[in-house]
C-alpha cells in the first residue's frame, strides 16, 4: 500500500510495480515508455480488461 494523493488528502492505494527491460539498439525507449503507459492504463481500467 502506498500513499497517493487525490487533490483533498493521501488516500492507500495498492500498487503493482512494472518495470520493463529491453535492447536500445532494436527498440526506442519512447516506444517502451508508451508500451508502460498503454499497459497502466489497461491494468487501472477494469472494464479494458473484460474486453
């Protein structure tokens, strides 16, 4: 659990540490970094995972 702030107070929150590992030569790091973004917002909208 860790404290994240939602504009009024510090509220727990769970949460699911990524990390991601590849080669700079073959893939650009932009490109990992919206792959992350893309899967963080998959993994905190439950109705994208149904489908």
């Amino acid at each position: 659990m860790k404290p994240v702030w939602n504009g009024k107070d510090f509220t727990p929150r769970l949460m699911l540490p990524l990390s991601l590992s590849f080669d700079h030569r073959v893939i650009d790091g932009a490109d990992g970094a919206r792959f992350i973004t893309y899967i963080n917002q998959v993994l905190s909208d439950i109705r994208r995972l149904i489908m």
